[in-house]
C-alpha cells in the first residue's frame, strides 16, 4: 500500500511517499506545482493521499490530487489514537499535531518531548499513556537572526554557525551569534529541564528542517543520551495517520 503524503509549512513544502511505514521517497520545494506531483505519480502507483497545510489557501495542484483520489485533508478530528486535550484543538497548527501523532507512533508508551525547529519552535509533550495537552511556540532560529538585523539601524544579518561554541562573543557578529544560539540553547534546556521535573524515563525527540543543528546544540548536555533525530517526523505522523484511519 503506497501513500503519498504532503505538508505544507510555512516555508517549504514536503512531498513523501511511504510503503506502509517505510519512507520511499521524499522531496522539498518552496514553491510547489502540479509538475512536481505528476513527477510522484508517473512513478509510483499511488492508493491513498494525504494533506497537511498550515496555511489556508488551497493549492492549484490540489484539485488535481481530488480529481483522482480521495484525498483525506488532516484536521484536528484525526487523532489517531492520541488523547487530546488541546483547549482549542481548531488553532492546533496541523504540523505540530501530525508530530505529536508520530512520536506516539514511533515511540508508544514512552513519554515524549517534541522539539521542532523550522520558521518557529515549537514544544510539545505527550505522555506514556498518549495524552497531549499542549506546548509551546517560539520564534525560530533564522527568525531570531533576522529580527536583529531588521529591527535595528546598524546590526548585521548574520547566518546560524554550528560551529560556534563560545559563551561570549568578541565582536557584532560573534555577539549577536553568542545571544542567538547560545540564547536557544538555554531556552532548549530550560524546557526540556521543565518537563522532566515530574517525569521518569523520556524521549527528547527533534525534527525539522533545524533538528540537527539543535542536536549540536544539545550534545555535550546531561541530555543528548536521550535525544532522537526525526526530521521527518510530521510525515511520519501523517503516514500513520492514514494508516490508522483505514485500519
């Protein structure tokens, strides 16, 4: 059974395509069009689609997915064997849903903290017994660079440097590197040290497109022996998603 699956974020899109839970293929495009579908569909025989956006506007490729499939749309209805308890499950951005659904999913009875890095970061945790109440959203690492550069008369726009380390900078750009990074990495620790206050045994799961910058951030922390990469986690929930919408 082939599945394809898209989300749409809210800088790239990502299309993917799974054999049940086995990730075949899976591309990225900013700008996204019907071309890039066909290219999917002329080379793998697709049974079932779905969609993820967090944006609101429907895309020109989409009616060509509607007019030979049907494609499910994820909402805040599938939850795919997770509890939530999200007050306002209709505001809950598809993405971060669709991650919280995979982590469960790829890691069921374990407690699980989401960290997504991409145009935002977000923090999410759901419990061994697949509870999930909610999170939090902060501005993403380009974000943070880009507002000093932007709400400022002379600061430079700086580019993120995974090989910065130091706890102080010693001229503009290594200060502003020093305030950003260093800045998100104590804002990872503090939420990861947050949650585990009343928790036993964890996984601290990073995805996004800055997952593995976080990892590098966090490998010399008491926390890395807990850490797992999934950049493509919310595909992952997506797929099984599906999946469990047709068992």
């Amino acid at each position: 059974m082939l599945n394809l699956v898209i989300d749409i974020g809210n800088t790239f899109t990502k299309v993917a395509v799974f054999e049940n839970d086995d990730l075949l293929k899976v591309e990225q495009y900013e700008q996204t069009g019907s071309k890039d579908i066909d290219s999917f569909l002329s080379i793998y025989k697709i049974n079932r689609v779905i969609t993820s956006s967090v944006k609101t506007e429907k895309q020109p490729w989409q009616t060509l997915l509607e007019n030979e499939f049907q494609v499910i749309y994820f909402n805040s209805s599938i939850t795919a064997g997770i509890n939530n308890h999200y007050k306002t499950p209709n505001t809950l951005g598809a993405d971060r849903l669709a991650a919280v659904i995979g982590a469960n999913y790829l890691y069921p009875g374990t407690n699980n903290i989401i960290i997504s890095g991409g145009t935002c970061i977000t923090y999410d945790f759901i419990d061994a017994g697949a509870n999930y109440f909610g999170g939090s959203i902060s501005p993403g690492l380009n974000m943070r660079y880009k507002a000093v550069n932007h709400y400022t008369a002379a600061l430079p726009l700086i580019k993120p440097d995974k090989n910065f380390n130091a706890a102080y900078g010693n001229d503009t750009a290594s200060a502003i590197k020093s305030g950003v990074q260093n800045g998100v990495r104590y804002e990872l620790e503090g939420f990861i040290n947050e949650y585990i206050k009343t928790q036993k045994g964890y996984n601290i799961i990073l995805c996004g497109g800055d997952s593995i910058f976080f990892d590098s951030l966090l490998k010399n922390s008491i926390f890395a022996p807990y850490i797992k990469i999934e950049p493509y986690l919310v595909l992952k929930g997506l797929n099984a998603a599906i999946q469990k919408l047709n068992d």
